[in-house]
C-alpha cells in the first residue's frame, strides 16, 4: 500500500546558522515506526549547491538523524540511485525549481524510483517544490512570472499552492477554470499529509499558518475552507 507523503511549507529554520530542523523532521520519522533514523535530502530544484547541502549536514550534526544526500548535478553522487533512496526512511525534496526539478528527475528515472519507494513505505517529504511535485499540479514561478502547471508526479489526485498568501488569486482561478483540479494550499509554516493518496491531517509549526481546501462547485464558483490545523512542537 502506499505510504505517507509530507507536502509542506516549512522545513529548517534558515535564519539560524547552522539551520535548525523545525519539528516536521520528527513528525516524519514517527509515521516511518522504524528505529532507525534514514534521511536523504534532494536539492535538485536547487541545482544542488553545495552550500545547500553543507547546511543541510550542519543541521543535522550530532543528531541521532542518519544523514545523506542525493546530487544530479553533474552526475549523481552515488553508484546505485535506487537502492540508495529505498535505502531510506525519509526521503525530504528541498525547495527551488519545480519545473527544472521534474525535467531533472525524469531524465534521471528518479521519478519512478519515488514511486517506489512510496509503494514500499519510505515517507515522502518536501518544502515548496518539494511539496507541489507529489501533486497534479499547482503554481509556480519557475518560469519567472507566477503561472500553473499540471506536470507534476501525480502520487496525489489534486493540485497544490505554497505561499498561498501572494498565489491565492491564481490557484482559484485556475481551479474555477478547470486547468487544475480540486486541491489544497498552505500558508508559509504550514503543511498536509497524505496517507496513500488520502488527506489526513494539516500541520504547522508555527502560530496563524493556515491550510485550505479548494473546490469548484457545479454552478463554477469556488469554495475555499480552512483546514483544522495541529500545531507541532519542537521535541
């Protein structure tokens, strides 16, 4: 059966150096029931700096969190791409490019290999990009200006906003319109997890971050509910 999939707006506190992992980090691992602590970061949207990783590795440091990461850029990091991510418990997607990202990974067959590990249970995670490529589609600004794209993996049956305070007006109207499906938003601080392809809970991490529901109805006019929201706290 397929397992859980984080789609979030939130991730590590990039105002503190090094980076500190917000609560999301645990709420992954608690849904995995493993004893081990298996995380791999994917910054392909972000063409894989390497001072993006470097950060993501201070952050971890001294933790019980077994850290890797997976590179593409210009060849990948490690022998066997697919055994390394099933290897894993946790499999996070840093924010940056959505388009560039899926170009990217298609190229590389690692959207299948995503699926897989979906399929065998590894939790799927990510931040901004990292939350809009497990859905149909959603919108992005990887092209510069803000538009909608149906491109995405498709694991979930919806669409998907982040920094849905300056993308609000655009996601109604591309759902209004039928160019994406019914889906869900989150505020900057919020998140939704799925299990299998079912919603089952919002999170936040923070105080008023919020997430929605988004419909059209049959008469073409579009509803927006506000989820209830759990608020994670920092173990």
């Amino acid at each position: 059966m397929p397992g859980h999939i984080l789609a979030t707006s939130m991730g590590c506190n990039r105002a503190r150096d090094p980076w500190q992992p917000g609560p999301i980090f645990d709420y992954a691992f608690d849904l995995t029931g493993a004893s081990t602590r298996r995380l791999c970061v994917l910054t392909t949207a972000g063409g894989d700096q390497e001072a993006t990783i470097r950060q993501f590795h201070a952050a971890f440091e001294g933790t019980s969190v077994e850290l890797s990461h997976l590179v593409l850029f210009d060849k990948p990091n490690v022998a066997d791409v697919e055994q390394h991510l099933r290897g894993q418990d946790v499999i996070w997607v840093d924010r940056g490019s959505l388009v560039n990202l899926l170009a990217v990974w298609r190229a590389h067959q690692v959207d299948r290999i995503l699926r897989d590990c979906w399929l065998a249970g590894v939790v799927l995670a990510g931040e901004s990009a990292g939350s809009l490529c497990w859905h149909e589609g959603g919108t992005t600004d990887s092209f510069g200006d803000v538009r909608g794209v149906r491109d995405g993996l498709g694991l979930v049956p919806f669409s998907n906003a982040v920094h849905y305070g300056e993308r609000r007006d655009l996601f109604r109207d591309l759902i209004g319109s039928g160019e994406l499906p019914k889906g869900y938003a989150t505020d900057a601080g919020a998140g939704l997890h799925y299990e299998g392809t079912e919603l089952v809970a919002a999170v936040s991490d923070r105080e008023n971050a919020c997430a929605y529901r988004v419909e059209r109805q049959a008469d073409g006019s579009v509803r927006e509910e506000p989820l209830d929201v759990r608020r994670l706290k920092r173990s």
